[in-house]
C-alpha cells in the first residue's frame, strides 16, 4: 500500500469492522471525524464505497484532514489485538 492509497482502498485492505464508527479510529481527533458525522458519514461501512475526492466533498473536511484520516485507517489496520 503506497502513500498514495486511496481511502477505499486502505480501508479494504484493512480488518477493520465494517461496523467501527469512524470517530474510534486512533489518534483521529473531532476535528477529522466531526465533519463525517454531520455529512452522516459515521461508521467504516459509510467510507468503503466512496472515492477521495466525494470524501474532500464534504463541507469542512480538506486535504490535511483526509491525509489524518488515512493516516488513523492504516495505524487501526496494522494494530494487532
């Protein structure tokens, strides 16, 4: 998985629970998850099937926050329980 992995694709590849909501991702903080929630973008399962640039759609949410947002899905992702 390069930096240059789209959301989709590192969620995909990740174990994550399809059912996790967006704002338990680690070191993610309100101000990356805040606008998801308003756009009711809440649990993993409502990022799979979106691309960047309709994530970088949402009102308040930037390239920084979906760079953080990527970042939080591959630290879940290689966590081992």
């Amino acid at each position: 998985m390069t930096a240059e992995s789209s959301l989709a694709a590192l969620i995909a590849a990740s174990s994550l629970p399809a059912s996790m909501e967006v704002s338990a991702l680690p070191g993610l903080t309100w101000h990356v998850w805040r606008p998801l929630l308003d756009a009711r973008l809440v649990r993993i399962v409502d990022l799979t099937d979106l691309t960047d640039k309709a994530v970088l759609d949402v009102a308040g949410f930037g390239p920084r926050r979906l760079d953080a947002l990527k970042a939080a899905v591959r630290a879940a992702g290689t966590e081992t329980p």
